[in-house]
C-alpha cells in the first residue's frame, strides 16, 4: 500500500524495516542516513495497532489520540479478517 502506509518520505528504521537495510556488507545510497537515525535515535515510529471495536471505519489521516492528546495519523486502516 505505498503511497499510503509508507511513502519515499518514511525513514527506512521509523518503518520498522530496519532488517532489511544491511550496513555492514559496504556502501549504497542512503547508507549515512540511516547509521546516522540509529546513532541519533527515531523521531517517530510507524505502528500497527487493533481497535478493541471493530466497527469503526478508517481511511486515511484520521488522528490517533492517546490521553486526550493527537498524537499521531493513520495513515490507512481496514478490517482484519483474520483478527475479527
């Protein structure tokens, strides 16, 4: 779903995809950013979370508030089959 869940402007470790960028085995575009984030640590993190009620519907750029407080978007939700 890129473009949506993730987009070009996501970094590769505040996606959670940091197993797949292999700093070790040399260099490659974009290999200083991200052994910079790990040493300066994430701003934010993109996570997936269950609503206790599945009836709500989301889409796209609704606000998660967490004790009263935004404190993030989604950036896409749907219903998970399997989960219910």
């Amino acid at each position: 779903h890129f473009g949506h869940d993730i987009t070009d402007e996501d970094h590769v470790l505040e996606a959670g995809l940091g197993f797949a960028v292999k700093t070790p085995k040399g260099d490659f575009i974009g290999r200083d950013a991200v052994l910079q984030k790990k040493e300066n640590g994430l701003d934010r993190r993109l996570v997936q979370f269950r609503l206790a009620d599945p009836e709500p519907l989301l889409f796209h750029n609704e606000a998660i508030v967490r004790d009263g407080e935004i404190v993030g978007t989604i950036t896409s939700g749907n219903y998970g089959h399997h989960l219910g």
